[in-house]
C-alpha cells in the first residue's frame, strides 16, 4: 500500500481522528486519544504499512515518554483490527462475541494468499485484485486480543472517561461503540458509514445483522447525546447525519422485507434496490449483496455464509453494474 497520507482532525482535549483521504475497501476512520499519563487508539489501519503511518502520526501528538499502551477495537474485521501488530505491547480489548467473527474472517496470511494466486479473468478474482491488491499482508501475523468483555467497561485516561458498550449482532457479531463524554464525541465503528453531501461515502455492508439491531445500534449512538459521531468509514457526522443513515438502513431493510414476501432471490433482490438508484452518491452498491443476504438469513433462519461465497456475489453484482446489466426494479 504506497503512501496515502490522511487527514488528522484534532478533535480538541488529546482526542484526534485519523481519516483516509479515499473511500472504498479497507480505509478505516482510527481514533488516538492520547495524554500525558498514556494513550490509545481506537481501531486501525489494515495492514503495517498504513498503520506505520498512522503509528508515526500519532507519535508526533504524544506527550514525552508516552506510547500506545491500549488499542480498543470496534469489531474484528480486518480493516479495523490488524494494524494493531504495529503496537505489538498494547493491550487490545474487543467484545467477548468478537471472537466469534474472528474464526469467520481469513486469517491476513490466508487473504494475502488469495488475493496474489487469485485468477484476475474471473469476476472474484478480478474484483479483489482491483479493491484489495494494494494492501499487503505478507508480513502480517494474526492478531490476538488480550482482554474480552461483556456489556460494558469504563476506563479512564487522564480523568476523561472511555465507556465501552458491547452490542448485539449488528455489523458484525461482536461490536462496540466507544463513547468519550467529555468530548462529546462517539465512535461507532460501522455500524454506521459515513457520508454527507460534500464528502459521499459508500454503501454499508453488513455481515451479522439483522437490520433492526444495525438501527437500534445507531439510535443508542443517538442516546448518547454526542455532537461529533466518528463512523467506521466516511466523513465524520453530527445526529442530522445518523438520522439519515438510520433512514437509509430503513428503506433497504423495507425494500429486502418486500422482496423476501415476494419470493425473490437475495441475489435479484439486491440488484432490485441497487436498480432503484436511491443513492447515487455512494459508493461500492454492490455491497447490497451483503447485506440484503444477510437480512434474508435472518428472515430464512439459515447459517451464515461463508465470506469468499458472499464475496463471489458481491464481484457478479459489481461486474454486472460495470456492464449496465441491472435492470430498473419491479417490485
């Protein structure tokens, strides 16, 4: 991955936010809340060369003789979490359910492996070259959590309370918000994607699910009564903007509900909404292959698929919106 900079936006009282210039696969909002009695991150960067550069950029804002002693991480999903090797003594803290998403997602060897032997002539193949070719992985060790929780937990740095909250299966089965309160901010990780008018972002994707938790998520955002929401990906939002985001989740879940009662295929039912056109600012709609088929999992009471299979659907739906091959919805 060369060098792509990012914006730090410095939140005011030690708190800061690293955001990648970019949208799309892989580039992930990073908090640092740092003090002169210590320091952590909130999530990471996807591979050792982006979280070198986020590790140097926030060692420029810490105090003398301070360095990253905890990492906490919103959900196991790689993008968020295995950067946190570039950190090697820091304690990392995820939910007790992350565990479970951590033996559902390739190990970084085990993608990097699939991504550099995968056949660019096949639609799979093609499709992760092109999103996630430019990470490297190669050298990258899984990463092992070294606190669990449940609920909630409340630390403290330099006086200024961390409140951790654990949430049901949303994005991912093992998710958290962190709220600093006397910063008035949030971090929500994605269970809410960013976007605003001068700055889209792309269509969320969500793994777990079901929709309602991924909306009962952003409303507990909501009741933290936080002015700045730092989302997983995107720009950063104020209630206005999780309000709209909760809308979206709204129609999607509506539209995936309609089609389901229809009988309609997930597959064909992604490819409905993505017909309609609803957001055209945003990016990668092909990701609606995710979370449309992880809605009709909840409604079909089916196991969870497998990621390279939901993959496989999500790069057929790319190649077909490239083509101009999905057609205006019907239902």
């Amino acid at each position: 991955m060369p060098n792509i900079g990012g914006d730090i936006v410095d939140l005011g009282q030690g708190l800061y936010v690293w955001q990648p210039p970019e949208r799309g696969w892989g580039l992930a909002n990073c908090g640092l809340l740092a003090s002169p009695k210590g320091a952590l991150w909130i999530d990471t960067p996807y591979d050792r060369a982006l979280a070198g550069q986020f590790l140097a950029a926030s060692e420029e804002r810490l105090p003398e003789g301070v360095s990253i002693d905890r990492v906490i991480v919103t959900h196991a999903n790689g993008d968020h979490f295995w950067g946190a090797g570039v950190v090697p003594d820091a304690e990392i803290i995820v939910t007790r359910g992350a565990r479970e998403h951590i033996h559902f997602e390739p190990t970084p060897q085990q993608q990097h492996s699939l991504i550099a032997s995968g056949d660019p002539k096949t639609p799979l193949g093609a499709y992760l070259a092109r999103h996630f070719g430019p990470f490297d992985w190669s050298d990258t060790e899984p990463v092992v959590p070294t606190t669990y929780f449940t609920g909630e937990l409340e630390l403290t740095l330099d006086g200024h309370p961390v409140r951790i909250t654990a949430l049901p299966p949303a994005h991912t089965t093992g998710d958290l918000i962190v709220h600093l309160p006397d910063h008035g901010t949030v971090f929500t990780g994605d269970v809410i994607f960013g976007s605003t008018p001068e700055r889209p972002g792309d269509h969320p994707c969500h793994w777990a699910g079901p929709l309602a938790h991924v909306i009962e998520a952003c409303e507990r955002v909501l009741a933290t009564g936080a002015k700045t929401v730092v989302p997983g990906h995107g720009p950063l939002l104020g209630p206005a903007g999780v309000r709209d985001h909760i809308d979206y989740l709204g129609h999607v879940r509506t539209r995936a509900h309609a089609c389901h009662a229809a009988g309609i295929p997930a597959t064909e039912a992604a490819r409905r909404i993505v017909a309609e056109g609803r957001h055209p600012d945003l990016g990668l709609p092909e990701r609606l292959a995710v979370t449309v088929g992880t809605e009709y999992r909840h409604l079909n009471g089916s196991e969870q698929t497998g990621v390279f299979e939901v993959m496989s659907e999500v790069a057929s739906l790319a190649q077909d919106i490239e083509r101009g091959l999905v057609g205006p919805a019907r239902t």
